[in-house]
C-alpha cells in the first residue's frame, strides 16, 4: 500500500498580502498614541457604536441563547469543515458557478487575476471584503494593469487616500469629515471643487461618482460573509446598498472567501443574521443582505465565481485552542469594547485584522514568529470575550499564543536559573532567605534594579512571607 503524504498546513505565505506586522505593536501603539486626533476620533466612533449596539442587544431576552447556537454551530462547522466545503462546491456547480481552490493568497491573486483577464475587462468594482484585503488582491490586480474600484464609502476613503483600513467594519474610523473632504477633492474623478465637509454632501459626491462606475464596470469582485454549504447560496451583508448594485449589475461576478465562512443549512443564517447586525452596527436587521445560487439565466452576474481560500486557516484548524478564531463573523464588537483598540487604532496591529480578533488570527494565519507582539496587545481584562457574539474565548487564546511566541533571551536565561534552582534543595532554600531581602523593595517595587524596576511599574510586587514553609515546619 503507497501513502502519500499530504504535510502540516501551512501558514500565509510572507511577501504577499497584509497580515504581517511592519513593526512592533510597542513602537506602532506608541506613535498612534501621540496622536491626539486619531484619538479623538475613535473615541467619539467607539462610543457611539458601543452604546448603540446594547441598546438593540438589550431587547432580546434571548440573546445568551443566540449566542450558543452561533458559538455551537460554528464549532460544528469547523469539526466537519472538509465535507461541508465539498458539499458547497457541488452546489455552487450545480447552480451554474465555477468554484476555485486557493490554497494561499498567491494563488488566489493568481486564479481572481485570470479570470478578470478572460473577460477582457480593465476595471473592478469591488465590495468591501477582508479577504482580498487580507490576500492584497488590490495591488496583484493593479500590477496586472487592472483597476480595482472599492465601492464601500469607507473603503472608498482609504483607496483614494492612498490609506490602510484601522477597523473591521468602519475602515476609516479613524478620519473625521473635514480630512475626508480633503481626500475626495483630491482624488475623486469629477468632484466639485465647491464640496463641503457635510456628511450629506460627502456622501452624495461619493454617490455620483460610484453610480457612473458601476453603469459603466462589468465584473465585480466580492467577499462573503456566509455560504450555505446545503445550497450553494451565498451571502453579504452591507449597510449603503453598493454590495447589491456589485453583485447584480455585472456580468461576471468574482467571490473570494475563507473556508471558514461555511454554514451547513440555510436556517442556520437565522442564527448568525440576527446576531450580526445587533452586534456590529446596533441594528436590528441588516440594511441590505444579498444572496444568490449560481447562475440565474437573465438575469444578474452570468458567469459567477467562487474562490475558496485558506491561506493559513488549515492551520490555525490544526491548533485545539486557536481554532475558536476561526469562528469570527466579523461583526467587530471585540473591537469597539477593546480599552486597546479604542486607545491606538487598528493601524498599530499591522494586520488587515486589527483589535482582538486580530491579535488572536494575525499570529495564527503567518506563524506566531511574525506576528510576536500582538498576542501582547491586549490587557485580558475579558470584554472581548463578553461581546463577542460567538463566545470567542479571546482571552484564552491570546495567553495560548504567549506561550507559542519567540521569548527574549533575557527571560529564558532567567527561567533556565529559576529551574536549576529549584532542583537543589540548598540552594533553593538559600534564595528564599535572600528573597526576603524583596520586602524591602515595598509596594510597587521600589528599589528594584532595571529591567525590574520596569516591570513592577505597574504591578505590585508580592510580598514575601516573614517565614517560609520549611522554617514554619521546622519551628514545629
Ligand atoms: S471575535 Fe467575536 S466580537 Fe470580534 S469580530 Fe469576531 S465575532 Fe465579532
């Protein structure tokens, strides 16, 4: 009998996508924390959607309960996820589309660029979807000389400012109007130059310009915030109604989503939209949710595509703890709870996933060498845990990934004296002595040497007992 053996998963691939963290989150959280406007803004943004959304939350008595069937279907999507993505792939084909395997972002930019350059088509309308962010499908497209077009207002803002999104679901929470102005009269076709900063105004500028391009743009290129494995159906939800004039108005429609976006039957999107919205935006029903099956003929998209991406999931699959973040809608509440997120932005974290979720995923989808500091971004005070709405146990996963992170030299040398000690019972003893010398370092560690001295800045340092064990035994 032949084996063949098939590997460990592997993770995203570097060079490709933006997932990885340019620096540090010390040194990015430290700039964005120097800047008084950035926080400002996610203040004011944070804030209104954190109250907003409870509202709405408040007024179902049922919603712990909504959380457990979300929480519970996922996991059982992840544990049966090989025959749920083969049964999707039947009934997409089955209904007239065309489902792509890709196993990482170079692959997918590879199958999504073909296909665009099969049409003989030069521009994109794209709805707003993490996962071509994630894989840098903007940038595999313009370097294929194709145009790629965001058609979410927010996604708009950052594409014309030549910016990166901070924030899962308000990509430009971190601009307020008067910079947005500055950006569209500086970027946007056809703008008035008279253009005021008022919300009205600058919608309605956005409105007139992407109107003319969707009329005139025939394939589109869209995430998928769930896919019906029992159906084939696929679906998005979005608030401004962009989404819908992409995925009907084209003749060729491009879908690129994660594997773990799967769900097994169609009553189980009862669950997750009524989760999604009230979590998210504080709505209580999504403004625009779109599904389609397939091809229908006559009438929307007649060549429909489905790019199935992994890109490191296979692997965060692998780990027993992590796997729980795959079981992310996106909804973005760990985010606008997070004292983290709220205080240094999304940019900080580097990854197209920002707050929480992303501290948790980033690291998992490159290898948690790449992604060291984020599993630190965090002060595990649990209110991403209470908010999710999916019971991702956030918390528990991040103390997981410290325990996977490359450890500083310093700190492993220190471990590696703490176990020789502890093995010789003498010597054990006699750094107990010496340790009641710490009482004198006080409350908060005064008096301790650096790096000490930094660490007990803001903790206090335990006092050491007057007497240890062995002396208390042999006393008696
Ligand atoms: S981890 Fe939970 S709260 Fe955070 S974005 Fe995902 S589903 Fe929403």
């Amino acid at each position: 009998m032949t084996r063949t053996f098939l590997g460990m998963p592997a993770t995203a691939p570097r060079g490709v996508g933006h997932l990885r963290e340019g620096e540090p989150f010390p040194a990015a959280a430290r700039r964005a924390l120097g800047d008084p406007q950035l926080r400002r803004n996610l203040g004011h943004a944070t804030t209104t959607i954190r109250a907003k959304s409870g509202r709405v939350i408040g007024e179902l008595p049922d919603w712990q309960q909504l959380r457990d069937a979300g929480s519970a279907l996922k996991a059982d999507t992840m544990a049966r996820l090989p025959e749920l993505l083969e049964q999707l792939e039947s009934a997409v084909t089955a209904a007239g589309g065309t489902v792509h395997w890709a196993a990482d972002a170079t692959e997918a930019n590879r199958i999504v660029t073909g296909l665009v350059r099969a049409t003989g088509e030069q521009r994109v309308t794209k709805v707003k979807s993490m996962a071509t962010q994630e894989i840098g499908l903007n940038e595999a497209l313009a370097a294929a000389g194709i145009e790629p077009v965001e058609t979410d207002l927010a996604e708009l803002i950052v594409q014309l400012g030549a910016d990166r999104p901070s924030h899962i679901l308000v990509p430009a929470i971190h601009r307020n109007r008067a910079e947005i102005r500055e950006i569209f009269l500086r970027a946007m076709p056809g703008v008035d130059p008279a253009l005021s900063d008022e919300p009205a105004a600058l919608a309605g500028a956005a409105r007139a310009y992407l109107r003319e391009t969707f009329l005139r743009t025939k394939v589109a290129v869209s995430g998928a915030n769930f896919a019906v494995a029992e159906t084939g159906t696929l679906a998005v939800v979005e608030s401004e109604g962009n989404g819908r004039m992409c995925l009907t108005l084209p003749e060729t429609l491009i879908t690129v989503m994660g594997i773990e976006k799967v769900v097994p039957s169609w009553r189980d999107l009862e669950v997750f939209l009524q989760l999604l919205p009230r979590a998210s935006t504080g709505e209580r029903m999504n403004p625009y949710t779109s599904m389609w099956t397939g091809v229908t003929p006559g009438d929307g998209p007649q060549q429909v595509h489905l790019v199935l991406l992994d890109n490191g999931r296979s692997a965060v699959l692998a780990d027993e703890v992590g796997r729980q973040a795959l079981h992310c809608i996106r909804c973005s509440a760990c985010l606008n709870v997070c004292p983290v997120y709220e205080r240094t932005g999304g940019h900080a974290y580097g990854s197209v996933y920002p707050g929480p979720i992303g501290a948790v995923l980033s690291p998992q989808l490159t290898g948690v060498a790449d992604n060291a500091s984020l599993p630190y971004a965090s002060s595990l005070c649990g209110a991403c845990f209470d908010a999710c709405p999916v019971k991702i146990d956030i918390p528990s996963i991040l103390v997981h990934l410290r325990g996977r992170a490359p450890h500083p030299r310093a700190e492993a040398a220190a471990m590696a004296a703490a176990a020789y000690v502890m093995d010789r019972p003498r010597l054990y003893a006699a750094a107990q002595r010496a340790a009641r010398l710490g009482r004198l370092t006080g409350r908060r560690g005064r008096g301790l040497p650096p790096p000490l001295s930094g660490w007990a800045a803001s903790r206090d340092v335990p006092e050491p007992p007057p007497a240890t064990f062995r002396e208390w035994w042999a006393r008696r």
